[in-house]
C-alpha cells in the first residue's frame, strides 16, 4: 500500500516547477511544499552556500532525506536534480503521481541564464547544462507518469492541462 499520495513535479531549472506548484495546491485544495525551501529552512543555509561549504553530494542526500520526510497528500515541486539520488524515482512513484514539466533546452537556459542563486547554472557553460538537459530528460520520462508542455503556455493553461490529465 502507498504511505502518501502527492503530486510531485519533476523538471529542469526553469520549467516553472515552483510556480506551477503554487498555483496547482491551491486549485487541488493541498498543501504546498517547495523542496528547495524545505532545505533552505533545514539547513539555515542558502543553496549556494550549501553546494560551497558542504558539497554537491551533501545537497542531494539533503534533498532525498527532506523528500521523504514529506507526508499526506501535498503537491510537491522538486529541485531539477532531485532524481540523481539512489532510488528517489522509485520512491516517487510508490508515493504519489510524478509529473514531468518539459520544454525545450533554448528555453529554460533563457530563464535561467545569470542566476545567481542556481549553482549549476553559475558553474558551468551553456553548452554543459544543455548536455545536462539530454541526459535528464531521459531520467525525467522514466519517472514520470504524466509529461505535460510548458513550452511556450501560461500557467493557467499548464493548470488546466495537468488537472484534466489527472482526473481522466
Ligand atoms: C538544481 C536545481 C535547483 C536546486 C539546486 C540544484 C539542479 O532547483 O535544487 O540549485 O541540480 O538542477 P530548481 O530546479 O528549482 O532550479
């Protein structure tokens, strides 16, 4: 049997995993958690900081660890590395329904580019992250159970699309 039963966004930086999950709680009468935030409060430190002071690998046993810790029935909005932890798409699936927010590479690095808070982004060149982006939408699909478009809609649309595809 399931211990939970969220709804869980997965996506890379920018895909509007957050603002998508705000707006998502408040239609489906949830709560909302924003992972990056948990680990923010956990840790009294700023992401930056965390991938500075106590390393990349740290930040994600943080992340996986502050996940499971979630219970209910919330909506979920994760880091867009968040899969890189051991068995974390298993987890995901024995505990709620995963939905992928996809767009194109061109259009999430415009959302992204310069931020300073996205360690990633701040460490490594636009052609790396783009390799990046390859190799996780693969992992992104795998865990999915729904893949819904942002390429290119407002959130109302995005809303609506995930709120027919979960109730069909
Ligand atoms: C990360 C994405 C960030 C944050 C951290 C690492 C990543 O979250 O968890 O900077 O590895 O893609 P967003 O996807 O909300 O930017």
């Amino acid at each position: 049997m399931n211990e939970n039963n969220h709804v869980i966004l997965i996506g890379y930086m920018g895909a509007g995993k957050s603002t998508v999950g705000i707006e998502l709680a408040r239609k489906l009468n949830r709560e909302y958690i924003d992972l990056d935030t948990e680990i923010v409060l956990s840790e009294k430190k700023q992401i930056p900081d965390i991938f500075e002071e106590l390393g990349e690998p740290y930040f994600r046993a943080a992340e996986a660890q502050v996940l499971r810790a979630v219970k209910g029935e919330k909506v979920i909005s994760t880091g867009g590395g968040v899969l890189y932890f051991q068995d974390t798409g298993r987890w995901m699936k024995k505990n709620g329904t995963v939905i992928y927010l996809n767009a194109p590479f061109e259009e999430l690095y415009e959302r992204i580019a310069g931020d300073g808070n996205r360690p990633l982004v701040m460490n490594n060149t636009a052609a790396s992250l783009e390799q990046v982006f390859y190799q996780r939408d693969i992992v992104y699909r795998e865990a999915a159970d729904l893949i819904v478009s942002v390429s290119e809609c407002s959130v109302e649309y995005t809303l609506d699309e995930i709120i027919v595809k979960l109730t069909t």
